[in-house]
C-alpha cells in the first residue's frame, strides 16, 4: 500500500490511525492566530489610498503607524497589502499600485 501512494509506511499508519479516530483521513486543521497588522491594514487602507493615492509606500507606512500608535510595519508588508486589494487587481495581474516607485517612475519616464 505504501508503494501504491508512494508515501513511508508510518505515513500509512498515521493515516489508518487517523480514519479510526475521526472517520476520515484530512489533515487536522493548523492553529493560526490572525495577524494584528493584516487586520489593521485591511480596514485602514482602502478608504486612506482613495485619499491620499499619490503618496509613497513609505508615506503611506508612516501614516499607518500614525493612526494606529504602537504598530510598526514595512514598507514591503504595506506594498503586499495594496496589491492584495481588488481595486489594485485586473485579470488576475496587478495593476499599477498607487505610491509604488515603479507607478512614480513610469509617470515620470524613467526607464529600467
């Protein structure tokens, strides 16, 4: 059997083990905590980038650790929750993210 799914056989074991205790072979689910900043970015950021959309990441950091004292962010974990944003999204692929150095620097006309 072990051969048959290509696994180990305590990995058949675990499985059958598994089956007899809960009647099904899914995997238990992974405790997570939700995350504090994820939250709070996804309910502050949508209404301040309609505001404020020509900021910079770093400016857009700087204001959420203003409105929200005591969090520190990156500006990469704000430029992730931009694109994450369906107003940021088209066909599956990002769109140019307000404040991004790369959304400045096609404005501008600089090359790559």
């Amino acid at each position: 059997m072990a051969r048959t799914f290509s696994v180990s056989v305590p990995t058949i074991k675990r499985w059958l083990k598994r089956r007899r205790e809960t009647g099904g072979v899914e995997p238990r689910p992974i405790p997570d905590r939700p995350s504090a900043k994820g939250a709070a970015l996804e309910g502050w950021l949508p209404s301040h980038l309609r505001e404020n959309d020509d900021l910079t990441l770093e400016e857009h950091r700087e204001a959420l650790e203003e409105a929200h004292e005591g969090m520190t962010v990156s500006e990469s974990t704000v430029g992730r929750a931009i694109a994450r944003l369906p107003e940021c999204r088209k066909d599956g692929r990002s769109k140019k993210v307000p404040g991004s150095l790369r959304a400045r620097r096609a404005g501008e006309g600089h090359l790559r």
